[in-house]
C-alpha cells in the first residue's frame, strides 16, 4: 500500500477524535518463549492499518488541538548494531517516514518523556488508546499497561477507545484494499487446488498441509494468514482442528479452511471434497444443499440488510434443502446438522473487528460459510466464500477457487489419476 492510503486511514480516524485529544498507538511487544527465543512477532493490526509499519516497540503519538488540527510523530527503535548484527536490520527514519506518510520521526527512548511533556500541558482531556480486549481476562497488551500506568499521574486525562473507532473504519474495504485481498484470492486457491490434485486414499492431513504451505510459499516468506484447518474423515467434526496427525481413507471426505493473505489483506476459504476425487451419492447430496444454500446467499445479499440475517437465512433455506431431500425430518432440528455460523467479516483479520449491529453497505467483506455435519454418514464439510458487497448485490471473491461437484472433481481428474 502506498504512503497516501495509510495518511488517509489516519485522518479519517482523526476526524473522528474529540478536540483537545492524545492518541498513543503501539506496534506492540514481543512475548519470549524461552531463554533467547521469542515467540513470532505479529503487529497490532490496528497499528498496522494506520501506520504501515511491521515492526515490534513503534508508537504512533498524535495530538489534537481545540482547531481540529493534528500533529503526529511516529517513535521507531533507535539503531543498535549489536543487536541488529543478531536479529537484522531495524527500520531507519527515511524508511519509517516513506512507508507511513509521517514526517516527524524519532525514537522511542523519547517518547514517554514527550507524552508526559504533552499530558502535563493543560491542552488535552483525551487519550486515545488501543484497549481492545476479546474477554476481560486476555491478557494486557502494551496499550493496558501503559494506561495502568500513566493514569495515576493524569488523572483529568479520559481514556477513550480508539479500537471502536479503526474497527469501525477497517469495516469498509476501500478499493485498494478489495484489489489486494484479489491477489490473495489467487494465492489462496492455488493451495486449495494443489490440495485437491495431489488427493488420494491414504494421504495424511499433514501431507495435504505441505501441499498447501509450499504452493503459498512461491508467492512470499509469509504463509498462510492464520492457522490452517485442514482434516480429513471423523476430523472433520472437530470444528478448529490443528492436529494434522489423521489420514484420508478411501470414501473420506477432506475439509479445508484457510487464506492466503496480500498486502496485510486476508481470505477465508472452505471447501469439502471426497479424497478419492468422486462424490458418493451421500456426500453429493449433502454438497449440493450446501452449494445451492451458499448461491442463494450470493443472489440476495446486497446493501441495507441487516448482517445477522445472513446466517438466519444460511440455516432457514439449508434447512429446507435437507427437508426436500429427506435428510431432516423436522426444520428445526437444523442444529444437528449446522454447527456453526459464517457470516464474520475478513480483511486485517481473519475475523474482521467490527462495530455491531451491522447494515451490510457497499465495500464490505464477509465470509458466507454454510457447513454440514452429519455424523451418521461420517459426512462432514464446509463450504465458504468471501462476499464483497457492492452497490447493488455482491460479487463472490472466492469463485475462482473450484466450488461446484464438476469443477472440484475436473481439477481433481487433473491430479494423481
Ligand atoms: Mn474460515
């Protein structure tokens, strides 16, 4: 992304700002692992929507003045060639400043001294931090300590929380955003097809996994954009499994939910096909409900509906599909059948943060995923794709990656037999 576009996320945010406000953004900490080692360093999203910048201990402090006007400085690690002789290179301030769009650059040796100058000074009643938490008991996360810490000695400055806020504006994908989650869409069906060629009886999960990782891996050192599901037969009931450890027999179904990810813009893509490269009549059927449930959803969601219809509609119209082919008997036992909802939005995350209740408007993204688990069969898949709403319906993202009994079975034929 280009320096404008992180320069336009940073207005915006600032112009929903109270006058007279401090906003202190971090990148975010590294957390050890053990002795030298320390677990992967992953950005604070949030951060990374405003800034740009992929890189641990960054703060972005801003200040807004009675006038509306706004200055910001961005502290970044001061060099240090020791360690920089150990963990590489870190970013320099040209760097800093060409990425993000910022001027004024410093470093973060001086950065509690300049907040406190700016705190003590009378002019600001706000403070704007990050204090987004999932569950009260998450842990504290470089935002949660610096407020614990600071709050005592101001105690006139107000916490306000600037997650409500970037949440809010990360809702509605701009279209430089949709054209990198494009390019990720791509990525994410070469994985899913390299999956389904190399298919076969007696593949393990973990070998299906290597598949995916190395067709991701002639795109990028980054990987996939979260933790793959992939599983095959009875695994497939576990709904977020990670064990990798199973085997595809012959007649098994494989289920896979994953995403590539462009330019910090993520996918989210499930597809359920028979290892063996044939539909059974069972498998067939139960596919077929979910992909005409799935094509319903394409053709009737568009702009003012409210979001939480979608997985109403997704378990109404599948319940009635299962009914017709004799798999329910009553439509309100869906919920033996469907475990689980599907419509979260996808972008900096694999599940968008956002601000409920939602209107679905234009430039939003979400995942349709309709998922069918039938225990007796020993049948269990799910099918999802990513909805971009345009101004009159939506677009499915993921239809390039194959989606109907013919295409996953064509792209099959291609593979091992
Ligand atoms: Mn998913």
């Amino acid at each position: 992304m280009k320096k404008e576009y992180f320069a336009g996320n940073r207005k915006r945010m600032y112009e929903q700002m109270k006058e007279h406000s401090l906003l202190v953004l971090f990148s975010g900490l590294e957390f050890r692992k053990t002795q030298d080692e320390y677990y992967p360093f992953y950005t604070e999203r949030n951060f990374l929507y405003l800034v740009g910048i992929d890189a641990k201990q960054a703060v972005l402090l801003a200040r807004k003045d009675g006038e509306g006007d706004v200055k910001e400085c961005l502290y970044i690690l001061p060099p240090d060639l020791l360690k920089e002789r150990w963990t590489g290179e870190r970013i320099k301030d040209r760097q800093a400043a060409e990425i993000s769009g910022i001027n004024e650059i410093a470093y973060t040796d001086t950065f509690e001294k300049d907040f406190r100058t700016f705190a003590a000074s009378g002019n600001y009643h706000y403070l704007y931090l990050d204090l987004y938490k999932e569950e009260a008991s998450d842990q504290d996360r470089a935002s949660h300590f610096f407020w614990k810490r600071e709050s005592t000695e101001y105690p006139y400055l107000r916490a306000e929380d600037a997650d409500v806020i970037v949440r809010r504006l990360r809702t509605i994908k701009q279209p430089c955003e949709i054209e990198a989650m494009k390019e990720a869409e791509k990525i994410t069906r070469d994985g899913i097809v390299a999956m389904m060629k190399a298919s076969r009886p007696g593949m393990y999960e973990y070998q299906y996994k290597a598949e995916f990782d190395y067709a991701l891996g002639q795109y990028g050192p980054q990987g996939p954009a979260f933790p793959s599901i992939i599983s095959a037969g009875r695994n497939n009931f576990c709904i977020h499994y990670y064990e990798y450890k199973g085997i595809a027999n012959d007649g098994d179904m494989v289920l896979n939910d994953v995403g590539a990810w462009y330019d910090n813009l993520m996918n989210d893509v499930s597809r359920g096909w028979p290892c063996n490269g044939k539909y059974n009549v069972r498998q067939k059927l139960l596919y077929e409900c979910a992909l005409q449930t799935s094509d319903h959803m394409f053709a009737m969601i568009k702009p003012g509906m409210e979001m939480e219809q979608v997985d109403k509609e997704v378990r109404r119209f599948n319940a009635r599909l299962l009914k017709e082919a004799g798999v329910l008997k009553n439509e309100e036992e869906i919920g033996t059948y469907m475990w689980h909802g599907g419509a979260h939005h996808v972008g900096y995350d694999v599940h968008d943060a956002v601000v409920r209740p939602e209107i679905i408007a234009p430039g939003m993204v979400f995942c349709v995923d309709v998922g069918i688990y039938h225990e007796e069969w020993g049948i269990g898949f799910r099918l999802e794709d990513n909805c971009l709403v345009t101004e009159n319906g939506c677009e499915n993202l993921s239809a390039i990656t194959p989606r109907t009994i013919q295409e996953i079975e064509d792209t099959m034929q291609k593979g091992y037999k």
